[in-house]
C-alpha cells in the first residue's frame, strides 16, 4: 500500500512515533525527523500516538478498493 505521511511543524520531536512505529518509519537525525513512506503498513498507530497530533496518513493505494470489490463480487455472486 502506498501511503503519503505528512507531519506538521507541531512535531517537537518527542521521539514517540520513532519507538511505536513498527516497520522504522521514522528517524531523527541531526534534530529533524524524517520518514521512509515507502515501508509504512498503515498500522495508524503513529497518528494515535503523537501528542502534537503532528502526524496525516493517507492511504493512495485505489488497488485496494478494487481488490475488496472484487471480493465481495466473489462472494455475492454464488448467492444470485
Ligand atoms: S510523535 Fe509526533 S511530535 Fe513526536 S516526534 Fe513523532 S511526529 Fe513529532
Ligand atoms: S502508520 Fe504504522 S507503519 Fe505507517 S508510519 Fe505510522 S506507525 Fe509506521
């Protein structure tokens, strides 16, 4: 799933999202935080957990619409 992750300039660098994240999305180096959106799972837990309420997910991948229509295609259709 492709993810864009913005984080607003309320980030204080706390850390928080650095330790919750579980794929190390989030690094801080030289006192700037920065982030890898190529290896989030979208697990929303860094969003929950930011005390500055810093951190916007938002999934782009349409691929998974698709893949839960056609899913429920599958199991609708026996039904018909
Ligand atoms: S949890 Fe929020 S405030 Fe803390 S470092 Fe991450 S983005 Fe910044
Ligand atoms: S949504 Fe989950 S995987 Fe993605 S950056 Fe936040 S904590 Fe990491």
């Amino acid at each position: 799933m492709k993810v864009e992750i913005k984080v607003s300039s309320n980030c204080n660098l706390c850390g928080l999202c650095v330790e919750t994240c579980p794929t190390n999305v989030f690094q801080i180096v030289n006192k700037k935080l920065t982030v890898n959106e190529e290896s989030c799972i979208y697990c929303r837990g860094c969003e929950a957990i930011c005390p500055q309420k810093a951190i916007k997910l938002e999934a782009l991948d349409e691929g998974l619409e698709i893949t839960i229509t056609q899913t429920l295609t599958t199991l609708i259709t026996p039904l018909k």
